[in-house]
C-alpha cells in the first residue's frame, strides 16, 4: 500500500488543516487533501475518489461547519464505504471545535445542517450521510479541547507521529533461512537506525516452531515492533528478548493468525491488532502488567479472547466488529478500564459481569444483534455513556437507575424490548435514544431527568402512554414521529428550552396540550397526524421557524398564525378540511408558504408583508377561485398554481421581479393571462391544459425565459410574439386546435425542442431555418398545414416527425440536416 494519508475539514482548512498536511509532507508522507478543482459537478471527482480507496488513513476534521458542506459529507461516506470494503483501511477522526456527540448524534450545529441538507437531498442520501457520522463518530481519535489544552501544535504533533508509526518504511533487507529438508522457514526483517528510538521491526516470523530469537536479538532496543508492512506474517513466537518496547502494532495485516508468547512484552502498553481479518489466536496476555490500551477492531476471524482479567492498567479494550467472537474471558480484575467496545460483535450471545469495572466511562454494545443479557451494572459509578442500539435479541434491561453520572443512553432499534425499569437515579443524562423499540408499550417517568436535552422515541409503534414531561427543564429535542398507538401527548408547554418537537406521522393522536410555554421552539413538525383536527394556539411560539402540518387531512384550524413573526417555512398542503388560512401578511420573515392539494380551502388571507417570501405553492386548491394580491413579493421565486380548476383570477402579477418558475396548468376556469413581459427573471412558464385560456399578454420583456409550455390549450388562436425570448430551449404547444398564427420563431436561436403537433387549424409554418440549435421538431396531425419554411440552417436537428400532415404537398430540402436520426 502506497504511504498516503487524506485529510479533509471544512472550514479548518486554511489554518490546522494547512498545518498538518504541510507536516506529513515534510516528513515524507504521501498526502492528498480534498481540493476544490478535484470535485465535478454535484459529485466527487474521480481522482478525489481513487485518493480515498487509496489512503491507508483517512483523516476527517470535524469543525462547526463540516456537516453544512455536501463535499465533506459525500468524502466522510466515502471513507466510510471503503473501510466496510477493504480491510486495512483506518479512519482516525480529529473533533477540531466539536464534541464527538455532536458528530455522532448530529447534534448542534450539525444538526442545523441536516435539516437544511433534507430540503435539497433525497432521504436515502441524507440517511448514508449521518450513518457515516454516527459510525465516525464512535472512532477513537482526537478532540482538540481535551489535548495539551488545544494547542493546535501539539496535537499536529501527536497526529504526525501516530501516522508514522503506521505508514512509515524503512530501508529493507530479506533473509531466508531454510532449516531441514522441508525449507519451512522464511523470515524477514525490516531494519534501520538500530541505535535509534523510533526502530521498527515491520515483520518478524517464523513458521513450525522454527527459532526467530537470533533476529530478535537484533531488535533487544526497538520501542515499537511494528509487522504492519510485513505481507507474509502469519505468526510469531518469541518476543522473549524485547525488554523495552512499549507498543507492538502489527495493524491492519490480513496474514496474521497467531501471535503467541505476547506475554514477554512485559513493558508493552499498547497493542494494535486491528483489522488482522485472519487472527484467530492471541496468546498470553497474562503477565502485561503496564497494557493500557488493546486494539482488536474487525479481527473477523477471533472466535474467542483469552484471559485478560490480570491488566490492572488496561484503560481501553477495543473490540468492535469481531463478528465472530463468541467468548470473551472475564473483566474482573481490570480496575482502570475506561472504554469497552464491543460494537458490532454480531455472534455474541453474553456478556462478561461488568459490575465491578468501576472506573468504566464508556461501554458499546451497539449491533450485538445476538446479545440477550448483560447483567447488573450496579457499581458503574463513573459510566458516561451506553450504547446497546439495534441489540435486537435485547427483551430486558437491567436497572440503571444507579448510574448517576450517565449522560448518554442509546437503545435504538432494541426490538424485542418491551420493559424499561425507573429513570429516576440518572440525575447526569443529556441523551435518551430509544427509537424503533417496536415491542415497547410504556415509558418510565422521565420526569426526573433534569439535564436531559434529547429524548427521540421515534416509531416506537406499540407506545401509548408517555409519562409526563414536566421537570425536563433543559430539554432541547424531542422526537416521536411515527408513534402510531400514541392517542395523547401530555402538555409541553414547560419546556422552555424545547427548541425541536417532531411528531409526523403519529396517526392516532387527537389531542395535543398548549404550547403557550414554549419561547425556545424552533421546529414543530405534525405532518400526517390525521386525527387531530385543531392545534393549540401557536401565536406565543416567537422563535418558531418551522412549522410543517402536511396530511393532517381532518384539520380545520390552526389558530394564532400571525404571531409567528420569525416563521420561514409553513407547509399545510393536503390539509384536506381546511377551508380557510387566517391572515400571514404580518410573516415579514416567511420564505416558503405550500398548500397544495387543500380541497376545501376558498379563501386566503392576504400577502401584502409577506417581503421575503420566495416560494408559493397553491395547486389543487380545487376551490379557490381568486388568488389575493401578489404585488409587493419582491422576493418571489416559484408560483405554483397548477390545477386550481376554478380559479378565474390572479391579482398583481407585475412587481415580481424575482419569479423564476410560474406554473398554472390545468387552470381550466382561466380565460386570460394578464401581461408577463416585465418578469425579466422568468425561466419557466407552463400553462398546459387552460382550456378557456383565449388571450395571453406579451411576452416582450422575458429574457430569461428558457421554457414556455402551453399544450391543449385550446380556445386559444393567437401566440404574441416570441421574437424577444432569446434564451428560449423549450416551445411546447401540442393540441392547441384552433391556433392559427405563431409569430417571431425566426428569432428563437437558443430554441432546441418545438412541438406543434395537432395544430389543426395551423396553415403555415414561418421560416425556421435559424434555429441552428434546434434538435425536435414535432408536427404530428396538423392537418391544414400546407406550407413549411426551409429547413436550411438546422444543423443540429435530430427528430424530425410530420405526420398525418395530409394537406401538405412539397417538403423543404433535408439533404443539409447532417444529424437527422428519426
């Protein structure tokens, strides 16, 4: 593997970032940073691709603004995606400016992100992103405010030679040593700077018992036997004359499948055995007194670990996806262990007692998919966090009410769990994660729990009853969407630091207490909760930004709309019983307003203040006949009305400098378009399927316009003149039966697609053959047409389709229309 490194992060980049990759430069370290030149469009450019598959080390920089960047987001999954794929690959995350929490939960800031990331992204892409946080997020690496008391320095340090302890090559030698008959020995050495402080030995073996003690001597000073360049290694067995390293990092070398006699490393006090995928056996472990950190991570082929009871010093066991460990041996005896992961240890079935690991912080469980029990965890005084997510085998578990300084317990997807003993002893929790407990029917009183900040429940679909919240004083988040036996939610309006209430899709909930305490809410989402049928008065909500009440198809009122004066989105659409919306010209901060699809809405308050407005979505609004005023949305961008079958009016269109995309299709009580020539922005105008649309203002000022779609329109005769609309692609106007007359085409050089086919009253077709651009040309059945200007010019034309034009006698010369296919 080439000796390359990747860094990406954000906004740190002209300061730390720069500093770090310039230091793996000088130290001769092969390093490839995410510039912009490298990515293409919406997507990451193939050689930023093939710099990620490459890298031994991706090194993400988590800083406030790492999640807004879709670039660092889609690399972040990337590295993620090849560290599933290949083994060998590491991650090793730096939390510049935030907490690991943050990344892992996307809290905060990140948070913020995403919820501007699912306006723009599909779901499924939205999802991989804060997968590959979540798992990043549990990766051990560095937080800078923990580290040397952020000194940015220092820790480029540390990175730089933690890299090298991993990457770094050295000048080599290879002897084989053939003994007996068989040649069953081979060994090679990798060795420089022998008096040196930083020797490593990147492959030591010796196979069938065969004696490697002479080379060991070679090495009786190295600090770090290091076999992690050693293709072949597949096991050793004597470390008897090593006497003073202190770490033994073999990581990431599929080959190995022994390592035995560990136990003569006796100053040794880290281990990395990490991604050795055909490990099947660590020997001797016993005698390790100083070990204070072991690296096991994605060993696939480990069935079971020896005792480890005897490592007194041991601070970090790391264990994650051994997917085969069945067995591990007991935890008592290690009286300074901080961290325990276990994620992802799919074939375990039980675990070790824990009780007695009382300096614990850390303990992950999460994806034991085979897990039933974990015991008592009495006397885990110290223990901060607890991740049993998605132990699906999971029906109990036992009492934590003891854990007083737990701040974050996650129990995500625990399927087969139905019980949940007291909260009431966890005076320190910030985070409860229990969404997708499925069997779940009851949630213990949480209302002890006065540090909480997040409570997410969301489709625990069994769950009916929710003690009360009262006494969740700090609570920031809480999220329930898709609780579909939930009939009630008890009254919030005391959490005045709430700033998310999210409960889509909670299909049986009728009844909501007030909102009247709730200053900090931000976001208040309800779609879909189609029994409730009014909403408490939300005119106190003064923060409120968001507030989505989509498919709520039995509401009828929403009281207090005008006082949300710092309201940006508001989508009511499908709101099939509403039938009036209060006045919201006082929402001087709205940008999005969407009521599609509200059958029964006749009236619309007014939209005079509405100064930052930018998009309005109205179709379907089969009752609405008359739009109010729009003058005055200077801000305007996207004015949909489509398929307002009785709408006859839309006042003040003039004024909306700003309008990118008009769409009134299906508009059939409409008669007339009044003038749309000073839309200067205008890109999109469709009007398909006005079917009493007899008259059109002109089009004279649209020079933006690239689309004009006016199909089956057919009461309409005349075109006005679209000579001016010089970025025009797009001319659609099939089935326009009594239309006679299309004036200015010789103008349209931008123009690639015309369809007039079923024009039948059409006659004449003007001289098209400046359309250098043009690609379709579709007149299918127009069956007056007599005449057809020359077709000179079309240089680019492909499709050409005139049939059915019976009246038609001559065609012009084709023998110029080099690119014809049809």
């Amino acid at each position: 593997m080439d000796d390359k490194g990747k860094t990406t992060g954000g906004n740190t980049r002209l300061a730390f970032t720069d500093f770090l990759y310039t230091y793996l430069v000088d130290k001769g370290i092969r390093t490839f940073r995410d510039d912009d030149d490298l990515r293409i469009g919406e997507e990451i450019g193939p050689e930023l691709i093939q710099a990620i598959k490459d890298s031994k080390i991706s090194i993400p920089i988590f800083s406030k603004g790492y999640a807004f960047s879709k670039w660092c987001l889609r690399e972040v999954a990337e590295m993620v995606e090849c560290r599933h794929k290949a083994m060998g690959r590491m991650i090793w995350p730096i939390f510049y400016d935030v907490e690991p929490s943050d990344v892992r939960h996307q809290k905060g800031i990140y948070q913020e992100a995403f919820q501007q990331h699912m306006e723009h992204f599909k779901e499924e892409t939205v999802k991989a992103w804060k997968e590959a946080l979540s798992e990043v997020g549990k990766l051990k690496g560095w937080e800078l405010k923990k580290l040397n008391n952020g000194h940015q320095g220092k820790l480029v340090k540390m990175v730089v030679e933690e890299v090298l302890s991993v990457l770094k090559k050295n000048y080599t030698f290879v002897t084989k040593n053939f003994v007996g008959s068989d040649h069953h020995v081979e060994i090679t050495m990798a060795i420089s700077n022998v008096d040196s402080t930083d020797i490593q030995i990147v492959g030591i073996h010796g196979k069938d018992g065969s004696n490697s003690s002479t080379i060991a001597k070679t090495a009786e000073k190295l600090k770090t036997p290091n076999p992690s360049h050693c293709e072949g290694l597949i096991s050793t067995s004597d470390f008897s004359t090593l006497t003073t390293p202190e770490r033994l990092n073999p990581e990431g070398r599929i080959s190995v499948e022994r390592l035995l006699n560990i136990s003569d490393l006796g100053m040794i006090k880290e281990i990395k055995l990490g991604e050795c995928s055909n490990l099947v056996e660590v020997d001797g472990f016993r005698g390790l007194k100083s070990l204070e950190r072991l690296y096991m991570s994605r060993c696939i082929s480990l069935e079971r670990l020896a005792d480890i009871s005897d490592l007194g010093m041991l601070k970090e066991i790391w264990l994650g996806g051994c997917s085969n460990l069945v067995e591990i041996g007991g935890f008592m005896g290690l009286i300074s262990l901080e961290r325990l992961d276990l994620s992802r240890c799919i074939s375990l079935v039980r675990l070790p007692a824990v009780s007695d690991l009382g300096k614990l912080k850390e303990l992950w469980l999460g994806e034991c998919f085979k897990l039933v029990g974990i015991g008592s965890l009495r006397g885990l005084e110290c223990l901060e966090i607890l991740d049993m997510s998605r132990c699906k085998s999971l029906e109990k578990l036992p009492d934590v009410s003891d854990l007083g300084m737990l701040k974050e317990l996650c129990l995500d997807e625990c399927s087969k769990l139905d019980e949940v003993k007291g909260f009431i002893g966890l005076k320190s929790l910030e985070i409860l994660h229990m969404s997708r407990c499925i069997c779940l029917k009851r949630l213990p009183d949480v209302s002890g729990l006065g540090m909480l900040k997040e409570l997410r429940l969301n489709e625990c679909s069994m769950l009916a009853e929710v003690g009360g919240f009262k006494g969740l004083k700090s609570l920031v988040i809480l999220h329930m969407s898709r609780c579909k036996s939930l009939k009630r939610l008890p009254d919030v309006s005391d959490l005045g630091m709430l700033e998310e209430l999210r409960l889509d899709d909670c299909l049986n909930v009728a009844e909501v207490g007030g909102f009247s305490g709730l200053k900090s809410l931000v976001i208040l989402h309800m779609s879909r909760c189609i029994c409730l049928k009014k909403l408490p008065d939300v005119s106190g909500l003064e923060m409120l930004k968001e507030l989505r009440l989509d498919d709520c198809s039995n509401l009828v009122e929403v009281g207090g709309l005008s006082g949300l004066k710092s309201l940006v989105i508001l989508h009511m659409s499908r709101c099939k019983s509403l039938n009036g919306l209060p006045d919201v010209s006082d929402l001087g901060m709205l940008k999005e307003l969407k009521l599609d699809d509200c059958l029964k809405l006749v009236e619309v308050g007014g939209f005079r203040g509405l100064k930052s407005l930018e998009i309005l979505h109205m179709s379907w609004c089969i009752c609405l006949k008359k739009l109010p005023d729009v003058l005055g949305l200077e801000m305007l961008k996207e004015l949909r009305l489509d398929d307002c079958s009785n709408l006859v009016e839309v006042g003040g269109r003039s004024g909306l400098k700003s309008l990118l995309i008009l769409h009134m299709s299906r508009c059939k009580s409409l008669d007339k378009l009044p003038d749309v020539s000073d839309l200067g922005m205008l890109k999109e105008l469709k009007l398909d399927d006005c079917s009493k649309l007899v008259e059109v203002g002109g089009f004279r000022g649209l020079k933006s316009l690239e689309i004009l779609h006016m199909s089956r329109c057919i009461c309409l005769q005349k075109l006005p003149d679209v000579s001016g609309l010089e970025m025009l692609k797009e001319l659609r106007l099939d089935d326009c039966s009594n239309l006679v007359e299309v004036g200015g085409l010789s103008g349209l050089k931008s123009l690639l697609i015309l369809h007039m086919s079923r024009c039948k009253s059409l006659q004449r077709l003007p001289d098209v053959s400046d359309m250098g651009k043009l690609e379709q040309l579709r007149l299918d059945d127009c069956s007056k047409l007599v005449e057809v200007g020359g077709f000179r010019g079309l240089k680019s034309l492909e499709i050409l389709h005139m049939l059915g034009c019976i009246c038609l006698k001559k065609l012009p010369d084709v023998s110029g229309l080099e690119m014809l296919k049809n």
